[in-house]
C-alpha cells in the first residue's frame, strides 16, 4: 500500500499544496482548523497525526503550543513534515501504530480512512486510534462526500455520458474509481462515517461538513475572488454543518468523536 501511495503521491510534494492550490482547499484548511480547534480542550496536548501528509496541519497544530507526532506511509511526506518546528514524524501506517495504549491526546486521522478501501481496514485504523487515545480523548476522522464527483463534474463542464455510471456507481457505493483524478479510493456517507466511528468504540459522535455548499462556486470564480467571497462560504459551511439535507454537499465530512471516559 505505501508503495501505490508513493507513487500517487511521488517525491515532488504535491501534497504539500493540496490546501493552497486551489479554493476549494483553502476553504477545506480554514474549517478543518476551526472544526478541530473548537473542540480542543484547554492546554498543551499531544496529538497523534496519523496519515497528516507533509504536516500542514500539525504545522498550526504546533503553532498552536500543542506537541506533534506525524504518522504516514509516504517516506517524502514524513521528510517534509520533520523538518518543521515542533513537530516529528515517522514512517507508518494507520492500522498499526507505534504509539503505546493511551498516550496520546488527539488522533487525527484526516486521509486514511478514504485510502482505505476496505471496511475492515478502516475498522483497523479506527481501533489503533481509540487504542492510543487517553480516556476523554478526541478522533477526528475524515472523509470524502459520496456525492463529491457529482458536483465536482457537474459544475465544471466535465460530467458526460461516459463518466455517468461511474458517479452514480460511487454515489451508491462508496467505491470511487478516480474518475474526477486522485486515486481508487473509498468515499463515505456521513451514516456510514458515524456507524464506522461509533462501532470502534468512540462516544459522542458527530459528523460535519467541512467545506459546506459552496465550494464548487468558489473554484469556477477563481483563486482572484477567494478574498471576496470566502467570509460568505464560511458563514454558509457553518449554517448547515450538521443538516443531514445539505451535509453530503461539502466534499469532505469530519467524524469527531471522544474516547469513553473512565
Ligand atoms: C490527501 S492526504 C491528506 C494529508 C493531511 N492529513 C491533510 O488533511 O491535508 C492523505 C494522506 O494519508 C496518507 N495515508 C493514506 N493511507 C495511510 C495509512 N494507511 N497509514 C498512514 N498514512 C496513510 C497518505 O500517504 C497521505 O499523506
């Protein structure tokens, strides 16, 4: 797996782009720092940052006073995320941690589980997670929207004939063949997200939508109207971040749940 993960990935850090290239992942940073920051607890935390890519997000983690540890199986990732202040890393993968059992404050794990294909794996990573995780201690998961390929295509011009089974294949699904790019990848409902979450074991939890509905607007303006209309797409995220009507109309959905208390 880190081997296909390598090669998708490669050696020129893409990834390390992923959140600034484009509107839509701009948006997707700004409330995935505010989703998790909101149910951070008080004080310096440890936080495991499992499948964390080159660390964009346990750089301000880390920014943040909280101490940082990066899991993932790309080694150019774990490179990149070492080298940033207060932050280390190593190579591994999300079913088997090294992390003994309840160490850790927060586990991120934000890209394993749509890498993941299968739901066995999945329940694998989830339970490392709940593992390492001191009682009362937050998950965040995420996941990509079954219906992330129907707005991506729809509103770019690129939705045809010949792509049509294919989103409607992963709308029912799950099971996305990289017909909008990336690689094969599981994509989730946000019942589905919850049921795989709860089922490891964790309490309270909830699901949101992170980039809310208007995402594909914001890349057909163009990174030049970013400025202008991010406030409004962030206000829209927010009004309907849990509204099981609109909640599948974010590209990502955000599990978080907490490990039961003693
Ligand atoms: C799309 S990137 C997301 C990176 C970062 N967490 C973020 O939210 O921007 C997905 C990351 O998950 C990593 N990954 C996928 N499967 C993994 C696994 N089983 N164990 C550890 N890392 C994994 C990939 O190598 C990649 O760096």
């Amino acid at each position: 797996m880190g081997d296909e993960l390598a090669a998708h990935y490669g050696e020129d850090l893409v990834e390390a782009s992923r959140l600034s290239r484009s509107p839509h992942g701009r948006l997707e940073l700004l409330r995935t720092r505010e989703l998790v920051r909101r149910e951070l607890t008080p004080g310096t935390l440890q936080v495991l940052d499992v499948g964390g890519g080159t660390g964009v997000h346990a750089a301000w983690l880390a920014g943040d006073g909280h101490r940082v540890h990066l899991v993932d199986v790309v080694p150019s990732h774990v490179r990149a995320a070492a080298a940033l202040p207060g932050v280390t890393a190593e190579e591994g993968d999300a079913r088997r941690l090294t992390a003994p059992d309840a160490s850790v404050d927060v586990v991120l794990l934000l890209g394993p589980l749509y890498h993941l294909v299968e739901a066995e794996d999945r329940a694998r990573a989830l339970a490392e997670a709940r593992r390492v995780l001191r009682p009362g201690g937050l998950v965040a998961a995420a996941g990509i929207s079954r219906y992330l390929s129907l707005m991506a295509a729809g509103a770019d011009g690129t939705l045809d004939e010949a792509m049509r089974d294919s989103v409607r294949r992963v709308i029912d699904t799950g099971c996305y063949d990289a017909h909008v790019g990336f690689v094969t990848t599981h994509f989730h409902g946000a019942e589905e997200l919850s049921k795989e979450v709860s089922r490891a074991g964790f309490v309270d939890v909830a699901v949101y939508g992170v980039e809310g509905p208007s995402w594909p607007a914001l890349d057909a303006a163009g990174d030049d109207a970013f400025g202008a209309l991010c406030d409004a797409a962030l206000r829209a995220a927010r009004l309907v971040e849990r509204d099981p009507h609109l909640v599948h109309a974010s590209a990502h959905l955000l599990a978080m749940g907490r490990a039961p208390a003693l």
